[in-house]
C-alpha cells in the first residue's frame, strides 16, 4: 500500500528488454575485433577460449529465459508491498538507472568478497584472454546464488519491475564494449566518470596490484568514493584470468568448477569452519593455509616495500 495517494495516470510501462536489440551489434562488433586483432594482435583470441566464452553465453541465456518468469514474480511481490508508487516520469527513469547501478556496484563487490557469489561470478573471469568475447562469458547460477535480489529490491520502494529490468539489461549492454585491448584510453573527462575498458581491464587482472579493484558497471564514480579504484598503469601490464587459473576450456568444469570445490571444502572442513568457506573471501581457508586478494596484495607490498 502506497503512503501516499497514487500520481495520476501514466501510460503503462512496457518491459522493454534490449538485449535482443543489442545482439547484432555484438556479433557484429566481434567480427570487427577480430579482424583488428588477426592483423595487430593474433594472440588476442585463442579459437577454444572464444568458444567456451560463446557456449557459456548461449547457456547464461538459455537459462535466464527459463528463471525469467521467477525474477518477475518475485520483482513483483515486491512491489505490491512498495511503501510508495512512483510515477512514470523521465527523472524517474534516472533515478532507476543510477540506483541500478550503485546496486550492480554493491553486487559486483560482493561477488569478489563473498564466495558464494564468486562460485557464480568466478565464470565471467576464467578467460586468460581479454576481448568482446569475454563479455559474454556469463554464469549459468546467477538465479541460485540469489544475485538477482540485488536489482529487484528497489521495486519495494515504488520502482515498477518492468522498469527496473529496463535499467539492468542497459547497464549489462553498456558493460559489453569495456571488454576490450583495441581502445586504449578514454578522454580524462570520461574516464573519471564513466567505466572504460581501461578501467575494466585492471578489473580482470590478477596483478597483485589491481585485485579486487573497479567494480564500476557504468559509473566508476562508485569505486573512487568507496576506495575501490584503481588505474591502469603502463608499468604494470594486465595478465588476465583468475589467480589458479581453469587450465582447462571444459565447458561444465569452466560453469561450475567453484560449486564443486565449495562443496569439498565444506565436506571436509571442522563443523565451526563450514560456513566460512560459503560466506568468507575467495581463498579464505581455517588454517590459513591458501591465499585470499588481500594476503596476495599485502606479500607483493611488502616486497615492494622491501626494493
């Protein structure tokens, strides 16, 4: 129930889903990147990596077109129990957009913080190679690991489903073109405001000193205000991947290879450490002995410190 009396009539907000648009400009852009990179930089794209990156996107949407209906239901719920109803208006919109992407911030974050949202999110950055095609290297649990709460929740303060949906799938068409080593650097307005493949591409490092860093999807003004950011730096070449990387392009193995090794962990760890390998860091184990970003980060320091 609205606190307020509802604004007048407004036309019905379709759910506009731009993905489907957005597909042929990605193939389109690949094709492109390929070319480039067959002429300047063979290495860029390796045949199976870029494979695996294709069957795990076919798979991502595959399987969100199945859970879709259960987003939508729950996104819904939501809002019958919003606490106001805002109207359909531009501003509105914006405020949508923003806030969609300050949760898609916090949700990025976590996955890196969290494990349980890595066993998702650790797919997207299994690719030792940088370009379009990682884009669409996409998780085939994101509805079990729960991600999807992080968008919907706004529903519950007036923002209707179908726009919120707008906003996420915009935000994920924005974040396609980052994925690339064909731009170098945006001008320095646009890099302080926006997300840029620069910027994303210290996000994909696992360079001790770019762990854990840029978690921006559109807007990279939420890593420099919750000390996040961190910029590319010409002495400090990107190597890409995950810090044990796959060794592998199995597709199952590439999907769900952090589920199985959760499940382990927690089947042979003491009963009090259980939860810990669920909720703590990627890496975090009960007798310390593997590698979390931070222990990765503060060994380089003090090394650095050392020279």
């Amino acid at each position: 129930m609205s606190l307020l009396p509802p604004p007048a009539p407004a036309p019905l907000i379709a759910s506009f889903d731009v993905l489907p648009y957005a597909v042929p400009a990605f193939v389109l852009l690949i094709v492109a990147e390929m070319v480039w990179a067959a002429r300047r930089a063979p290495e860029k794209y390796e045949p199976a990596d870029t494979i695996t990156s294709l069957a795990m996107g076919l798979g991502s949407t595959i399987i969100g077109a199945a859970v879709a209906g259960l987003i939508w239901l729950s996104a819904t719920w939501l809002y019958d129990h919003r606490i106001y109803t805002l109207p359909n208006l531009w501003w509105v919109w914006v405020a949508a957009f923003v806030l969609d992407d300050f949760n898609y911030y916090w949700f990025h974050r976590s996955a890196h913080r969290v494990r349980w949202f890595w066993a998702s999110h650790v797919n997207h950055h299994s690719s030792q190679h940088y370009n379009l095609s990682t884009a669409l290297r996409q998780t085939w649990t994101g509805f079990f690991s729960l991600s999807f709460a992080f968008h919907i929740w706004p529903a519950l303060i007036g923002f209707p489903p179908a726009m919120l949906l707008a906003v996420a799938g915009i935000n994920l068409v924005y974040q396609f073109w980052i994925h690339t080593e064909a731009v170098g650097r945006m001008p320095a307005w646009f890099e302080a405001v926006f997300n840029t493949p620069s910027h994303h591409r210290v996000h994909h490092a696992t360079n001790p000193r770019y762990l854990d860093r840029n978690h921006a999807g559109v807007f990279i003004i939420w890593d420099r205000l919750f000390g996040t950011y961190q910029p590319e730096r010409d002495d400090d070449p990107v190597h890409y991947g995950i810090v044990r990387q796959l060794g592998s392009f199995a597709l199952l193995h590439t999907a769900f290879h952090e589920w199985i090794a959760i499940a382990k962990d927690m089947w042979r760890a003491p009963w009090r450490y259980k939860l810990g390998y669920l909720l703590r860091p990627p890496g975090w184990s009960h007798d310390a002995s593997r590698d979390t970003s931070d222990t990765i980060r503060e060994r380089w320091l003090e090394r650095v410190d050392a020279g």
